[in-house]
C-alpha cells in the first residue's frame, strides 16, 4: 500500500488516493496510511456477524469516498460474490504468484515444494473465481538453489513494487478491455506485460 501512495505522489501514478480501509487494527499499512496522511477507515472484521455484513460495511465505506478503482493491497480475504459485482471492472489485485499456478495461500512455500524454476507476481481483475481473473501483467522472478520461503518472498515482493503501478496506471488511462475473460491492453504488447526479474541474491 505505501509503495503505490507514494507512487501517486510522486506522480509515478496519474492517481489520487481517495480512501484507505483495511480490516487488521494492527496492520503495517495502518502506520503507513497515518504518516502520508491518507484519509483511513479501520473496519475490524472481527467486529461483524458474518462475512457478508462486513463487506455491505466495507462497499458503503468505499462508495462513499467515490473511487475510479479498488485496489487491494495485502488484503487476506475472500470477498463475497455481491461485493465482487457491485465494483466489477475496477477492482483489482496482486497475487504472488504466476497464475494459474498456485491460487490462495502459500504461495512460496508451494512454489518451492513443486521445483518450479520461475515464480512471481500476477496482477489481474477480481471477479467470482478465487485468483482467476483476468490478466493484466505478471511478473517472473526466477527461483534460486538456495531460496527458502523468506527469501523467495523478499524478491518477489520487489517484483510486485515495480510492477503493480505499471498495471494500475493502464486502468487509469482506460486502456484495459475485457473480451472473453481475457484482458487487452491498447498500446501495450505481449512483451510490456511481462516484467523479468533478475536479482544476484
């Protein structure tokens, strides 16, 4: 979440950051959100009945601030079907890994129990499917012999610092067209949505 405010105000991002929420009292992006002085709902999910109570909850809040676009940052829930619709198109988020492979949870763990020589970063639109919308950019970072899960994480987590932005900013500027579940980008060709991470370490 800092990595794309400050993005916005650096002018990285042709954005406004119009409103933060996050569901954990005690998250990093709590902190980050306060010292940019980002207007910032704190919604504990723990606080409400069921899960779609805490979603009409959380959709109010957003609609309110009136965003073009929802992007998720380090947001660890499955979202109900009916939030899912009611901001299809412009809602958005950054799994940490190359998908399809390895939906949900623990993706590094996973990626590393498999053997696979390539892992990354996926950022697409959220639609009903867990982690099956569609694509706008990936990045692949490759997996090293000495890699363990903090390790693999750390780089994949500058992957996704370099390449969120990239994927937003095409949101912004109303590039993106959906056509049988696949994402199309206008001016932007295969190669520009594939980000190649290389790292010495």
């Amino acid at each position: 979440m800092r990595n794309l405010a400050l993005a916005c105000a650096e002018g990285r991002l042709p954005a406004q950051v119009v409103a933060v929420v996050c569901n954990k009292p005690d998250a990093p992006g709590v902190n980050h959100a306060r010292d940019l002085g980002l207007p910032l709902q704190v919604l504990d999910h723990r606080e409400f009945a069921d899960r779609d109570r805490f979603d009409e909850s959380l959709a109010r809040h957003l609609e309110a601030a009136q965003p073009d676009l929802v992007v998720l940052a380090g947001f660890m829930r499955i979202l109900t079907p009916a939030f899912v619709r009611r901001f299809s198109g412009r809602l958005v988020n950054i799994h940490p890994s190359l998908l399809p492979a390895f939906p949900g949870v623990h993706t590094h763990a996973r990626a590393l129990e498999s053997g696979v020589r390539l892992h990354g970063a996926t950022v697409h639109l959220v639609t009903e499917a867990l982690d099956h919308g569609p694509i706008l950019a990936q990045a692949a970072v490759p997996v090293q012999p000495q890699d363990d899960v903090e390790t693999l994480a750390a780089r994949v987590l500058q992957a996704e610092h370099a390449l969120y932005p990239r994927a937003i900013s095409w949101l912004l500027e109303e590039r993106v067209n959906v056509h049988g579940g696949r994402a199309q980008i206008e001016g932007i060709d295969a190669a520009q949505r594939l980000l190649m991470w290389s790292f010495e370490t």
